[in-house]
C-alpha cells in the first residue's frame, strides 16, 4: 500500500524526461539504426524473398500460359467438333429438302394426272348423260307424237263420229309440230 501523503498521478510527466524519438540528443543514433535496419531488410528482401516472390510469379505466369494454351487447344478442337456435327446435319437437312422436293414434284404430277382423268372422266359422262337425254328427247317425242296421233283419231272419232286413217292422224301431228 501507499504511504500516507504521497500521492500519484497519472497524467504529469516525470521531469526531464520526453518522449525519446523527440530528443534531439539521440537524433544521429537513430537515424544510424534506421538506415542499418533498413539496409538489413532490404538486403533480406533482395536474397531472400524477392527470388522467391519472383520466382513464384513466373511459376504463375508459366501456368497461367499452359493454361491460356491449353483453352485455346479446347476451343479449337470445340469449334473442329462443332463443324464435324454441323456438317452432317447441314447435309442431311439439304438431302430432307431435296427429297421433300422431289416427293412435292411428284404429288403435283399425281394431283395433275388425277385431275386431267376426272376432267377425262366428267366429258364421258358428260358426253354419256347428253347421249341418253338425246335418245330420251327423242323417245319421248315419239312417244309424245304416238299419243298425240292416238289422241287426234280418237277426238275426231268422237266429234265428228267418223274414224281417220293413222296416217293422216301422222300428218296432223306433224303440221301442228312445225307450225
């Protein structure tokens, strides 16, 4: 423990004393260190650590190479590969395209074959169905001219009591079919 009366402080400088770098009395004796201590981390950092922090960037930079190189020999042989797989690819789209072609070509031909012989085939129907009404018109016209004859003889025979040969009934018929 302390004595009575003395007293401590913490804040008041010891006399004469100061802050040692400041003195001006020890300036020439730190500055001999200064340059000692450096001259002496500058011979450690010329010997020691800088041939091996050189020699660690150019083991870098001697990797970083390989590693450019060897990108370059990937990317090379990626764009080989990429036009070996193209290549193949293009062909077969251009054989699709010719045979899709071709098969268009040929469905036109068909689709124009198919429609000549319709075409072919609506005439002779056409020319058949314009046959029959023909014989048909002229069937009927005789059948009509029969009728008519027929129905001539019976009107006279009816109106006048007397009977008319076929023939003039014939005759009748066909005056009244031009007139």
């Amino acid at each position: 423990m302390m004595a009575e009366g003395a007293t401590t402080t913490g804040t008041e400088a010891p006399s004469g004393a100061g802050f040692p770098p400041f003195k001006t009395e020890s300036f020439p004796s730190q500055i001999f260190w200064l340059v000692v201590t450096m001259a002496f981390l500058f011979v450690v950092l010329w010997r020691f650590a800088g041939p091996r922090i050189k020699g660690t960037l150019e083991e870098r930079r001697g990797m970083i190479q390989k590693e450019i190189e060897t990108a370059q020999e990937n990317r090379r042989k990626a764009e080989a590969a990429t036009v070996a797989y193209e290549t193949p690819l293009f062909e077969a789209r251009e054989r699709a395209r010719a045979i899709n072609d071709q098969y268009r070509e040929r469905a036109a031909e068909d689709v124009k074959k198919a429609e000549a012989q319709a075409d072919a085939n609506a005439e002779r129907a056409t020319a058949d169905a314009e046959a029959r009404l023909a014989r048909i018109r002229a069937e009927a016209k005789t059948h009509i001219a029969g009728a008519a004859k027929d129905a001539a003889i019976e009107i006279v025979s009816r109106l006048t009591g007397e009977r008319i040969s076929d023939a003039e009934a014939e005759a009748a018929v066909r005056a009244a079919q031009e007139a």
